[in-house]
C-alpha cells in the first residue's frame, strides 16, 4: 500500500463504500509487487532467456502519464485510473456498480533493438499474467471482473542517451459491483467543516513575453 495509508481500510454501516479510484491503483501496484519475481522468472523460461534478464521492478508511480525521466531507475511502473469506461449502472437496492478503466506501463531500457524489444515485451506479457490471473486484486474491494482490452508497446524518447528506452501499455476494465449507495450517508455531519480564515490579500506575478515567445525573468 502507499505511504499515506494510516492502517487497514474500514467501510462503516453509515457510509457504506466510497469507492475511491486510487484504491484501484494501489491494489494493483500491490498485486503486481508480489507476483512480479514469480511471473517474470516464468517469461524468462518460456522465452529461453538467461535467469535475470527480466529483474523485478522496485520504482512504482501513479503519474497521469506513461513515461519515463532521465536518471529513474528502471524498469519502471506506471499504474493510472484514469476513470470509468461507460456509465455507471444503479441496482434496485441504490447501489452504483461501475466499470473503471486501469492502466498499466512498464518503461525499460537496453543498448539494442532486439534486446530492448525482448525484456519490454516480456514485462507486458508478465503484466497481463498477473492482473489477469488475480482478479480480484484486493478482495476488499468488491471486484467482480477484470478484463484485458489493449495491448501496445512504444519507443520512448528520451534525450541524449546511448541505452534504447521502451513502454509496454496495457489497459484493462475493472468491474466494481459497490462503489457508492444511494441510500447511505450520515443524517447529519460528525465533524465540523475546517475554518481556513480570510484571504486579506492575493499576490500575482507575471512574466514578461517578447513577440519571439522568449520568457523574460
């Protein structure tokens, strides 16, 4: 889980589950995590690579990107929610199930084409392994199905570099039967709201630009 999680998540009878998007993030950066060593080791030997070809990831991010900066270790991970894939539907009991969109990016790096294009395409086919093959990512989490729905892989172009960079994308739905009720909710608020006081003055700089577009500080 991230760092920012306190303890073991809690869904109360007032409230019941307010499914957030990140929840799916983290589940499937968690579920990734500890299946990756085994996945990959499985690649490698339906491949006919050398043992260690395909290392697992350690750097893991939820950047609105798939992507890579100069000087990250890789392979990297990228893990996005980037919101539902059609409309939410409303069971009789007022409960919202909802199909989300997940995506998945491993950015990696080598010093030729055939390489390059051999460790990347191994990384998104243990991908695909994994979220496939665990569904349920957190069992908490009311999933019902996952399923794969595209595939691709890019170069990526980073500057000034001898290594050769390459992204696996995979993009999947993930099928929430409980994301929200309708009929739940306080009656009233259980805390007050947060007095952040007046702003008494609002400072704004600007910068100047010439006519070429030049920033001038």
């Amino acid at each position: 889980m991230s760092t920012y999680t306190s303890g073991t998540p809690q869904i109360s009878s007032v409230f019941g589950r307010i499914l957030s998007a990140a929840q799916i993030e983290d589940s499937a950066i968690a579920t990734l995590k500890y299946w990756f060593p085994t996945y990959l080791a499985e690649q490698e030997r339906q491949n006919g690579m050398r043992l260690g070809t395909l290392p697992a990831p350690t750097n893991y991010i939820n950047r609105n990107s798939f992507d890579t900066l100069e000087g990250e270790p890789l392979p990297k991970v990228v893990v996005i929610s980037e919101g539902l894939a059609n409309a939410p539907t409303k069971t009789g009991r007022g409960v919202y199930r909802a199909l989300w969109r997940l995506g998945v990016g491993v950015a990696t790096a080598a010093k030729d084409e055939q390489m390059a294009n051999a460790m990347v395409k191994g990384y998104g086919a243990a991908v695909r392994g994994i979220i496939t093959q665990n569904q349920a990512l957190d069992a908490s989490l009311s999933i019902a199905e996952i399923t794969w729905v595209d595939e691709r892989y890019d170069d990526l172009p980073i500057a000034n570099q001898i290594m050769l960079f390459k992204a696996a994308q995979l993009y999947f739905t993930v099928d929430v039967e409980d994301v929200v009720s309708r009929w739940k909710g306080p009656d009233s608020p259980t805390a007050q709201p947060v007095d952040y006081g007046q702003v008494e003055e609002v400072f704004v700089e600007l910068d100047k630009v010439d006519e070429g577009g030049d920033i001038n500080g």
